[in-house]
C-alpha cells in the first residue's frame, strides 16, 4: 500500500466521484482509478460501489476513511517533523544541468556547514521520463527545477531567470542574418523529446512576434541541434547558452545569429507547499551560484 493511493482514495471520498477528484488533483482519471482500485486490491476490499451514478463508500470505505485520514495525517506530520534534519534532498534537474547541479551542491553544501542540518545533501534523481511536478507533488522527490510554468495543486512554484537560449545556423551565414524575421524562410530543427516543450513554445512564440510561423522539422538522433544542422544546413535551431558555452562552435560549423532581445526559456523550482522551510533554503542556494547561465532566482511566486 502507497501514500498515494490512500490520498486518491481519501480524495474520491471527499468529492464523491472519480472524475471530480481527478479534476481535485490535476490528474488523469484513469490513474486515479487504477491506483484506489489497485489499493482495494492490497486491501483485500472494495472501498466504493460503483454501481451508481455517485460512488458510495462501502461498510469498508467507511472503515478505511478515517484510518486513511489518520495516515495523511501522520505522514505530514512525519515530514514536518524531519525537514530541518533530513539527511537528503531529492531533487531533478532539466537535462544538460549536471555541471550547474554541481555547482549548486557545493553552495548548498557550504550553507549547510556548521547548521542543524550539516549533512543534508542535495541527491540529483533521475526523473525517469515521469513528470517532475508529479514526482514532487506525490514525495517521490523533494524538489525539481524545470523548464516552462507549472500551476498545478500539489506543488508550489518559484519562479526563476530564464534560461537564456542562442540561435544557430549552419556555417557562416550566421553573420549576414539577423533576428528572428531573417529565418522566416528556414525550418526550426528539434530533437522530437522537444514537441509540446517549454523551448518549443518560446522559440514559435518569438517566431511569431518576429512576423513568421516557424515550420518545425524534428530529429531524432541525439547528436544535437549540430548534426542537424550540418544535414540539413538551411535551417536554424537554438541551444541552452549554458551548453553552447563549452562547444568551440566555429569548428562545429555553425553561426550564431544575434537577436534583438534575449530570448530564454522560463524556469521554475518546484516544492511541496508544506516545504517553506526548504525552498527558502534551495532559493538563497540558487542565488549563491554564480555559474554563467545557471538560472538565478528572479522573484518568487506562489
């Protein structure tokens, strides 16, 4: 039996239906079904009847309701209780953040020198293609920063800087272009895990402002935007500053093209709403690392 599933239970009680509750926890319906009914199934009981338009709790729903409340209750108890002395903080990072994760574990691990919580170290998690705010929102981790803005129940925001992007062309023409318009007649290439992306949507959104609507080509071989490029040389593609700034890109054979105005892609810190104590940690750790490029808090939003 998982904390999660008593919570869906508890919620499907609470809003008296499967669909309401799934709308209650920004949520597929379909996974909160299959979650109580696999909880039932460990139960050896049905806790709903179903047979109705409106589910009703079972003589063992009944049972299991304030016993399952009791055990929420305790869990955040046994959270609050140990977030000043928790000898690890779980965190994901978007991809290509290693040499910033790093930086950011010897700020945290030298503000942490000499406090109550000496020890606590900041652990990177491999999200395993699942949705970082789910993973947070669920305790599976205790924080994520991602790409893009998330409003869902569950979790808080932070939102920091942008993650600053450059534009890349191949060979030198990037020098006779610039701006967004001049690419008007050009394919934007990228990797297919970039369809539906924050990075996706920032670079149509300023496409757009420019005056066209970018045709997307996307790749599937993970040899970058560059390899890409030199395919298929005239189109256009954008890589995370942070990571084009350990790349001689003249030797790649491509150009950057300057734009008017930065462009970025928002980035946001995500904790569990009870955690203050720890984003408030995690956010003066951000604006300790001085790491060109790391996203550094800019406000903070709740």
């Amino acid at each position: 039996m998982e904390i999660r599933q008593v919570k869906y239970a508890v919620a499907v009680a609470d809003a008296g239906s499967f669909a309401r509750a799934a709308t209650d926890l920004v949520m597929a319906q379909s996974t909160v079904s299959q979650q109580v009914a696999r909880l039932e199934r460990e139960l050896g009981a049905q806790l709903f009847d179903r047979s109705r338009r409106n589910i009703r709790l079972t003589a063992a729903g009944r049972l299991f309701l304030p016993a399952g409340r009791a055990l929420l209750d305790a869990e955040q108890e046994v959270r609050e209780s140990v977030v000043a002395t928790r000898r690890a903080v779980r965190m994901t990072f978007p991809t290509g953040f290693r040499t910033h994760a790093a930086s950011l574990r010897e700020v945290w691990d030298d503000m942490m020198a000499g406090q109550p919580t000496e020890g606590a170290a900041l652990t990177q998690i491999d999200s395993g293609g699942d949705d970082p705010a789910d993973l947070v929102a669920d305790g599976t981790i205790d924080a994520a920063i991602v790409h893009g803005t998330v409003d869902r129940a569950g979790v808080t925001s932070h939102r920091l800087a942008d993650d600053p992007l450059v534009i890349l062309v191949a060979g030198a023409s990037g020098a006779q272009l610039s701006g967004l318009a001049s690419l008007a007649d050009r394919p934007l290439l990228l990797h297919v895990s970039a369809r539906g992306s924050a990075l996706a949507e920032v670079l149509v959104r300023e496409s757009r402002r420019a005056g066209h609507d970018p045709r997307i080509d996307y790749f599937t071989h993970h040899a970058g935007p560059f390899a890409a490029l030199a395919e298929q040389d005239r189109g256009w593609s954008a890589l995370y500053a942070r990571q084009a700034s350990v790349f001689d890109l003249t030797t790649l054979g491509v150009a950057v093209v300057e734009t008017e105005a930065a462009i970025g892609v928002p980035t946001t810190l995500l904790t569990r709403p009870e955690d203050d104590r720890l984003a408030s940690l995690l956010l003066a750790a951000l604006d300790g690392t001085i790491q060109p490029g790391f996203p550094v808090q800019k406000d903070l939003s709740r």
